[in-house]
C-alpha cells in the first residue's frame, strides 16, 4: 500500500467518523433515545488483582455486570483515579477510598458516554464531619463548583456505602449533583438525554398533585422536598439502594431515573 493511499484511506474513515457523529447519532438519538455508543475503550486499562478485589468485595452492581461490563467497567474507575486528585485532611489518602470513591462515581455515570467531567478536578477527604467555610457550618460531604472540588467525611461516606438499605449514600449524593449540574451546562448525548428526563422527574417535585402523593407514600424522605438538586439526588440514592422497592412504589419515576442515566439492568 503506497503512502498516498494509506493517507487517503485514512482521512476516508475520518470523514465517515464524523458523518457518524453529526448527522447519523443526533437521528439515533431522537428514534431510540439514547447514544449511539457508550463504551469504546481502544486501549483498556485493567486494574490489579487486589484492586479488582475490593471491587468484588464491596459492589454488587460491579459483580452483576457481565465479563465484558466488568473491564469497561475497571477501565473506567482506573482512569477517575488517573484524572482527579485525591486529597486527604488529617487522613491518609488510602487504595481502599480511591476504589470506593471512583466505584461509586463510576456506578452512578456507567450508561454515560462523558463520565470525566471538569466541574471538578480533586475530591477532598475528611477523617469525619467537617467545618465548610462555604456557609460557615459542619457538613459530612459537599460538592464545591467554586473550589472544582467534591468533599466527604470518610466515616460518613463508609457508613453509606456499608448500609445499602436505607437509602443514604454520601458518595452516590455528592456525586449526583455533580452529574446534575455538569448535564445542565453540557449537550453531549447522555446529557441531552439527561435534560429531557430530568424536565420529567422535576415534575413529582413541582407538580402539587404529584407531590402530594410522593409524600403521601413516605417512600423518600422528608430532605428530598428542601429543593430539586436535593431531590435529584436523594432519588438517586433510593434508584441505587432500594431498586425493586423503587420501581414497585413509583414504577413511572423509577422508569423517567432508568432513561435519564441509561441504566441497563443486568
């Protein structure tokens, strides 16, 4: 094959590449509601075996996944570890929190094709609950827009990723609104798809009927009611924690949550 053609060849599927990307993907979008690609990874990257351990050992949702899943899925925690500096106050920053910290960004943004986002660039750590200086009070967990920073309490992000019932995940919380936030600002695909569904959901939050009858249910509790982003977010924690008891309770929401972040069941 000479160079001239090799070249022509080349700059031939770059093209095709982007008729893909402009014309075909936003007509896939509209018919199926969702990207035309999640994971393309050409060169991905494992994790060690005692990384991949605790992933074992403290996620279900990453044991459900099937084979393949399971690599998109090391690829991408290794690279959230890769991409955002972690920073420990008065804490050693430790393998164990890089895994469930990225674990569990990575579960709540795996059916999104634009997972690294630059809302923010490092996740501060915190022995326990700690003094904001954002609105001079203590707080177990935060995300900072200003600072480009998500900040935890390690006990209390533990004490949520341990207790998978009850429907309070710090990690999963903090997280969504950074996701909230990031789909509000972007129009990549997911977050187009995002948009859409979120002016949906909003509606249990805005609606007076609808409201009413969340709260007549009891199924969220009472701090999803303080505003949207929180409301977001503690639907979120429910959608992750309780599923079946979600999707039996408020089937209709549950399936406005499954579309907005791409959520395949496995």
């Amino acid at each position: 094959m000479t160079e001239q053609l090799f070249i022509f060849i080349l700059f031939g599927v770059l093209f095709l590449v982007i008729i893909i990307f402009r014309v075909l993907e936003p007509a896939y979008l509209l018919l199926f509601n969702k990207p035309f690609y999640i994971h393309w990874y050409p060169f991905s990257k494992m994790l060690k075996s005692n990384q991949r351990k605790i992933l074992v050992d403290e996620f279900p949702f990453y044991n459900r996944l099937s084979s393949k899943r399971k690599m998109y899925f090391e690829h991408r925690v290794k690279e959230v570890v890769a991409s955002y500096k972690f920073v420990g106050k008065e804490i050693i920053i430790t393998e164990q929190m890089q895994m469930l910290i990225a674990g569990t960004y990575v579960m709540l943004t795996f059916g999104m094709r634009n997972y690294l986002v630059s809302l923010f660039n490092k996740i501060i750590i915190y022995p326990s609950s700690y003094f904001s200086t954002v609105n001079q009070a203590y707080h177990k967990g935060e995300f900072n827009p200003r600072m480009k920073a998500v900040v935890f309490s390690w006990d209390d992000f533990l004490l949520g990723h341990a207790t998978s019932n009850d429907n309070i995940n710090l990690g999963l919380h903090e997280f969504s609104h950074v996701l909230h936030f990031h789909c509000l600002k972007s129009n990549d695909p997911s977050a187009i798809i995002f948009f859409d569904e979120f002016n949906e959901v909003i509606k249990y939050y805005s609606d007076q009927n609808l409201n009413k009858e969340l709260q007549q249910k009891g199924y969220f509790r009472l701090y999803a009611y303080e505003n949207q982003f929180e409301f977001l977010s503690v639907i979120l924690e429910h959608f992750f924690e309780t599923p079946h008891v979600f999707k039996t309770t408020h089937p209709e929401l549950y399936a406005h949550i499954a579309k907005m972040i791409n959520f395949k069941e496995e």
